[in-house]
C-alpha cells in the first residue's frame, strides 16, 4: 500500500451526539473533516418542525460541507462523497447502512467507531444491550469497515468498567471521547493492519423498541435496575397502575427488606415511608428514587413528591402491571 499522504483528506457519516462529540475533537485536533454525511433533518418537539441532528447543528457551525441522502443504495446518492474522494470515511453512529458502491470511495476504506469490544455487541445499541445483559465492562473498537454488520478487523480497542460511572448518559458520553482519541491514533498511523475479530464471544445488540421498555415485575431486581438505568437517557422504562403509566428513571435493587416478607406478588408495593417507593420483583425488591407520571405537567419527581402528589398510585399493596396487560380484555 502506497504511503500515506502527509494530511488525511478526511469524510465523516454521523448524526446523534455520540457522533457529535467524536467530530467535535476531530475539529479541534490536527485531523478535521471537511465533508459530512449526517440523516436527514426529523420532525421534533412538540410542534413537529423539521430540525437538524447534533453532528449537523456542529457541521454547519464549522461550516462544513454536509450531504443528507435518504438512503445510500444507489450509487447516484453517494455522488458528493465520490466527488470529494475523502482517503478515509469516518463513521459513527450514522443510522444509514454503508453498501458496498460506498465502502469503495475512500482511499483507506471506511473506519468505525463502535462502542463496544467487538464481537462483543455488534449491531444498533452496544451501550444499552451491556447494561441490560450485566457486563461489568464495555468499550470502543475502531474497526475497519466491511460489508458484514460489524464484522471488520479491528484496529484499536479500550475498555471502560461500567460500574465507573454514574448513569448512562454520562457512560456514553465517555466511550465518545475515549473512540475519538482512538481514531485519531489509529488514523495518525495509516496505513495499517487491522486484526481479524474472534470467532468467539460474538453477540448482537439489537435495536431497542417500544418492547424493552416494559417493566416485567416477574424478573430478578437486578435485571429491571439494569434495565431502567440502560433506558432512562431516551426511552425510559414504563409500567402502569389501572391507566396510569409510570415512567421509572432511577431505581436500586435490593435483596430483603427488613422486617417485610414478599407475598409472591410481582409488582406489588410494600409498605415504606413517605420518601420510598419499595416495589416487590420476582426475586428480591426494587426501591425506585426517580419517577415520571403521565399526569398534570409529567414532570420528574422523587418518591417524596409522588407519594405527596399521587396518593392513589403510591400506596401500599397497590400493584403495578405490564402495559400490555392493560390493554387486553
């Protein structure tokens, strides 16, 4: 392979603030990019007005050249990026499937900054699904682009302990920072070799949908305070009382509790102060601190305030349900 030029002509594909943060240290260093795939601008808020994406809002700040296809299927969509001819294409969290006709622009092909240690966790949602599953460490991989989901060798990974950081949010915005300084190592090092990921250990992060949301009381405490701590950034974990839905946002599982014996009764609300909500699971208790009802202005509350609030909801014995069930005769 021919040696690499003395400054990357550098493209980037990209839209939530994962990918924001990792251009944004790109600008700042000796390595920007200077052309930008990002999705298209969406519907936001509540009057639905079209609105850019972060990596666009910071695009088009720095003033950037930005490309906003549907899709990339067809070769005429990548026509932009054909005519820039970047040496490298990064990629981060972009949202639009990178076809083969695309692969092939770069010089150095396309690079992705993936957060997790792959194989472990490839697919849409690495971050969410190694909260969920209980692994006590996740991290960043700057992979080299193929046709497969998240299959390509691997130039660089770092790992993070999961249990380091206070909530989700704060979780990702680490793993951005840490893939940037990755990438700009790995990219101050072309051309390289990439090492072939292992055969073992290979899992797939789906998508999240509407589904992962619902609180199953029947589960062990652990894995439903997993579950609302991996949710509570986007979509957090619900679950309802009659026809009243409660979103749970912050919540300790807990093995016993004194002096209260569980009845066998997922879901069901056991006597506690005015300043607890102690919620009975499959095994063990789940003590919620941070809660949204879907009542009045539905904003965030501490058990405190929804016991002084909503005395019909927050009461003992009163037990909570999946969604679904509500909606069955």
């Amino acid at each position: 392979m021919d040696e690499r030029p003395r400054k990357l002509s550098l493209a980037f594909a990209g839209s939530p603030v994962f990918a924001a943060r990792i251009l944004k240290v790109l600008q700042d260093s000796s390595m920007p990019c200077e052309f930008i795939l990002t999705q298209p601008d969406r519907p936001r808020g509540r009057g639905r007005k079209l609105a850019p994406n972060p990596v666009k809002v910071l695009a088009v700040d720095h003033g950037l050249a930005v490309s906003q296809p549907l899709s990339l299927r067809e070769p005429e969509s990548a026509a932009e990026l054909r005519a820039f001819a970047p040496d490298v294409l990064i990629v981060a969290a972009y949202g639009l499937l990178l076809p083969e006709h695309v692969l092939n622009i770069p010089t150095y092909g396309c690079i992705n900054v993936h957060a997790s240690l792959l194989p472990r966790w490839r697919g849409a949602a690495p971050i969410e699904r190694a909260v969920m599953a209980g692994d006590l460490e996740t991290g960043v991989a700057i992979m080299q682009m193929e046709k497969g989901l998240d299959t390509g060798p691997v130039f660089a990974r770092k790992s993070l302990t999961i249990d380091d950081y206070e909530n989700i949010e704060v979780l990702e915005n680490q793993l951005a920072d840490t893939g940037a300084h990755l990438l700009i190592d790995v990219l101050s090092r072309l051309p390289q070799r990439p090492t072939p990921q292992s055969n073992q250990g290979i899992s797939y992060a789906h998508k999240l949908t509407a589904a992962d949301r619902i609180i199953d009381w029947a589960r062990d405490a652990s894995d439903i305070a997993r579950q609302i701590w991996a949710l509570n950034h986007r979509m957090p974990a619900i679950t309802t009382l009659g026809q009243t839905q409660v979103q749970v946002l912050e919540a300790t599982a807990i093995r016993e509790l004194t002096d209260i014996a569980p009845m066998g009764t997922p879901g069901r609300q056991a006597p506690a102060s005015k300043k607890t909500v102690t919620i009975e699971c499959g095994s063990g208790w789940l003590q919620v601190s941070k809660l949204k009802i879907n009542r009045g202005k539905g904003l965030p509350m501490d058990a405190a305030a929804a016991h002084n609030g909503y005395p019909d909801v927050f009461q003992t014995g009163a037990v909570f349900s999946n969604p679904e069930a509500n909606d069955s005769p």
